[in-house]
C-alpha cells in the first residue's frame, strides 16, 4: 500500500491452506517493478485495484487460486510472462474501467469459466491491449478491438471488443479438452458477421 518506485522480486503469498484466504493486494502503487511473484493456491492471486498505475509485473505465477488469477482494475500497466492455470474462475479479469493495461506473452490455461474475461460494463475496458497468449488446451487467445477479418483458425478463445464491422469466418472456438470453459465473446462490437 502505497510504494512507489519500487522494485518487488521473488516473493511468494501463501496463506492458509485450509482457507484460501490470501493475495497480493496492491492499493496505491505507481512506477514499481514486480518479478518473480508466486501467489498461487490463494482467495485470489493478485488485485491490481483502480488506485495503481504504470507498474509492470513480469514472470508471475497465479495458480489454483479460488476465484481470479488476477483481477485488473487499473490502468496503465504492463504484464509479461504470465502464468494463470487452473483458477477457480478467470486466469486475467479485466474490470472497472481499466485502460492501456498491456499483457503479452503469457500462458492462461484450464480455468474454470474462461482464461481471459473482460467486464462490459464499460466500453473503456476494451482500450487495452492482449498479445501473444496461450489458452486452454495449448491454443491461441486472440484479443481485438478494432476492425479485424479472421478465418480459418482454431482458436481457445476469441474476444472482439468495440471490434464493430468484423468478419470472423470458419473459426472454431475450442477451450480445454476437460473443461467447459471459453468461447467468443462480443461486446460493444455491432455490424459483424460471423
């Protein structure tokens, strides 16, 4: 709670193992570097709430926690290598009115309702930016907002985000091989064909 200009590394959050009641909360943080975090087998493994900015987070872990991996509400903010498996609900939220988040290079597989959820509960949410990322059952998440054209993939997971005026064409959506988890979502996307 409120550091800046830090540097955080090789730190593991483990509460009780009956409870699951820890994470790593991060409240007023701004200009602060994280590495090799492990906060896995929690309540939620990392809350990036709206009063944090301009941080980076690079080669986390958030395993096996009880509902998010991590759960974005800020802005500005930048996540590499990500590991997020087998969370109760979502490997990465994104909620509130969060932008310019950039999140690359990560792998976010088997959980439980999706790998990547974005709240639509404002169209702000969709002015981030998700490259590079391995879903469930070792395929692609594909993240859009803006006018695209995508055919002939098999893909995890496939978000349009105020992506009106899209054509997606012979695209199979397929999640993990055990679980029901993933699909295509649109949201503030109009005027596409599928």
């Amino acid at each position: 709670c409120n550091i800046s200009n830090s540097i955080v590394n090789n730190v593991t959050i483990q509460g009780s193992d009956i409870l699951n009641n820890s994470l790593l909360q991060l409240m007023w943080v701004f200009n602060t570097a994280f590495s090799n975090i492990n906060s896995s087998n929690n309540y939620w493994g990392i809350d990036l709430d709206s009063s944090n900015t301009n941080n980076t987070f690079t080669n986390i872990t958030v395993n096996s926690n009880l509902f998010y991996g991590i759960i974005i509400t800020s802005s500005n903010n930048t996540l590499t290598n990500i590991t997020a498996n087998s969370n109760g609900q979502y490997g990465i939220a994104i909620s509130g009115n969060s932008k310019n988040n950039n999140i690359t290079n990560s792998i976010l597989q088997e959980n439980r309702v999706s790998d990547i959820f974005i709240d639509n509960s404002a169209a702000v949410n969709c002015n981030n930016y998700i490259t590079n990322i391995t879903g469930s059952g070792g395929r692609a998440i594909e993240f859009y907002n803006s006018s695209v054209n995508i055919q002939n993939k098999v893909l995890s997971e496939l978000i349009l985000c105020n992506a009106s005026n899209s054509i997606v064409n012979n695209v199979t959506i397929q999640g993990s091989n055990s679980l029901l988890n993933n699909y295509l979502y649109l949201t503030y996307t109009n005027n596409t064909i599928i």
